[in-house]
C-alpha cells in the first residue's frame, strides 16, 4: 500500500462496519471481544495509526496533549517540573510537549503560538526573564492556562508560586545566626522574579539581625555555574566575605567550585537544591521549594480547566524548606 491505511482500510481487512473501528480507536469498551480482536489484528497487520492532529479538529475532539514552556530544559529545576508535570498529564491520558523559551519572550511568544497552532488543550508556562506580548494581546481562543514559577499578566489564568522571598530569608538569617555579618548574595539576573524575590528575602534578613546592606556583596548575572564560579572566586579576593548565599543551584554549584580553586571554604546556603549537593564535607545546605508538588499541582490544575472547572482563577504560594546539611557552618583555609 503505497498511501497510509486509513480506518476504511482498517474495516475492510477486519470485516466489521466503519463506525465499529471508530469506537475501537476512540477508547470505547462496549464492543464485542471477537469484534475487538479482529479490528487490533487488522490495525496490527495494516500499520493503522489514528491521526490524532485531524481528530482534534473535529467539534468536541480532544488533542489529548498538554503544552509546557519552560525556560532551560537543562537546567534540573525546570527539568524536575517537567517530569512531575508528565507523569500527572500521562495518568490522565495526555501526552506533554516541552520546550525551552531561554528566556526570551520572542521565544516564549512563538511556542505559545505554535502550541495553540497544534491544538493542545491546555497550557502550562514558566513566564521568561525578558517578557514579549501580553497575554491580552494573544489571538483567542486560549486554552486553559496555568502560570508557573513566576507571575504573569494572564489574570484569568490560575498560578503556582514558591515562597521566594520567605525561603531566602531563612537562608540569610541561618548564616546571620552563625555570627556572619558580611553575607554575599551570587545570583542571576534580577530581571527574574524569583531572582529579586530572594534578594528582598536576603535583604529583610540582614536588617532584622542588624546588618547594613552592602552594594558590593551583591553581585548577580551568575546564569551559569562557570560564571558563578568566576564571581565567588573574585568576591573572595576582593570584598572578603564571611558567607555566601548562593541564590540558585548553578550559584551553589559555582560557590563550591570556587572553594575548590581557592583551597578554603566559608559558610554556604544555596536556594534550589541539586543531586551534587550530598557529595561534599560538609554537604551543601539548601533552601528547597517544593518543585515536584509544584509541577504536579499546575498539572491537576489544568487537567481541573479541561474539564470543565469554571471557578474562578486561584494562586498558589508553596512553602521552601530550609535542610542544613553543615556548610552553613563551614569553615576551612
């Protein structure tokens, strides 16, 4: 057969009516056994596969797929999201397509269209640093969205959220408490807001335990553990610092190399933490959202929303967990 086989084909070679392959390949169980058997031996021996982008088309078809756009697939954060989010989406039949804006909002703008394009039947975003169009501006219809990590201005949207600013405080204040006094902040770009949500947090802890706020232990544009490493190693010659507090995992990752490099240490808390963080002596404290139950909350959210859910739009602020593992205290050199 030179043309794909399609559901005609599939009946023909079963012997069974057109509408009864229809049913079997949409899901429905109330179909003969024998019946059933013929139709999978006939789709097996032919090669049928459904065309699901055409059934999606049709009034009241469902795509069965879920869009995400995340900012760095290979960042383990975003990573760690996706998959709770793919393993919830999967249990309820759905297939999840991801992709990576690198935070551009040209990019976030044309995945956005692209994923409306194919017909998801719903949409979960991590908004990027650098934003595009407002989602006023985006061409309806829209299907149900769910805003992650970061605000956006899709107030109708519902919205996940970790506790930045609470879970950088608690970090700040755990090396403050240690008798720290010139603690740096490493971090990314402030354009972020998780980035200036932890710097606020930072900043509420060094004045509630008395500390004046120094311009030159604040450094930030570590998007990379190379670069963070570069910025730590620097901070150490220059500025001195009795601690760090590392405002994401490539900081934390980047603050260790640096130590190694310089061949001493100095009290370390990270926000976010990473698979390497257990390997060192001391391990690296860290100051944890719940990203798993993040990825899966935005997914039963929207899987809420495909279904019919009309309540009105909610946000949600998840709690941070501070482990200390001993680099809070940590000192070598």
């Amino acid at each position: 057969m030179s043309r794909p086989p399609t559901m005609n084909d599939v009946a023909q070679e079963a012997g069974v009516a057109l509408k009864t392959v229809s049913r079997y390949v949409n899901g429905e169980t109330n179909i003969n056994p024998e019946l059933a058997k013929r139709i999978r031996d006939a789709i097996t021996l032919l090669g049928y596969r459904r065309n699901l982008a055409a059934a999606s088309l049709r009034p009241g078809r469902s795509s069965r797929m879920i869009g995400l756009v995340i900012s760095d697939l290979a960042n383990p954060y975003y990573s760690t999201i996706a998959r709770a989010i793919e393993s919830a989406a999967a249990a309820a039949g759905y297939l999840l397509i991801t992709a990576s804006s690198e935070e551009s909002g040209e990019n976030h703008d044309r995945l956005v269209d692209r994923f409306i394009g194919q017909q998801v039947d719903g949409l979960i975003v991590v908004p990027p640093a650098h934003p595009g169009r407002s989602w006023a501006d985006v061409t309806p219809p829209v299907p149900p969205l769910v805003v992650i990590d970061r605000p956006a201005d899709a107030t109708w949207s519902d919205t996940i959220l970790a506790d930045n600013a609470g879970g950088a405080n608690a970090a700040t204040a755990a090396l403050t408490a240690t008798g720290a006094r010139r603690v740096a902040f490493v971090g990314d770009t402030l354009a972020l807001y998780t980035m200036s949500e932890r710097l606020r947090g930072y900043r509420l802890a060094l004045e509630d335990a008395g500390i004046t706020f120094d311009e030159n232990l604040i450094v930030t544009g570590a998007h990379s553990a190379d670069e963070a490493a570069s910025i730590v190693s620097r901070l150490l010659r220059e500025q001195r610092p009795d601690a760090i507090f590392a405002a994401n995992n490539r900081a934390s990752i980047g603050s260790v190399l640096a130590f190694r490099d310089a061949g001493t240490a100095i009290p370390l808390i990270g926000f976010d933490d990473f698979e390497s963080a257990r390997l060192g002596t001391p391990a690296v404290s860290v100051a944890t959202p719940r990203i798993e139950e993040m990825g899966r909350l935005a997914a039963e959210r929207l899987l809420a929303r495909i279904d019919g859910d009309t309540s009105p739009s909610t946000t949600t602020v998840l709690p941070v967990e501070l482990i200390l593992r001993g680099s809070e205290e940590a000192t070598s050199g």
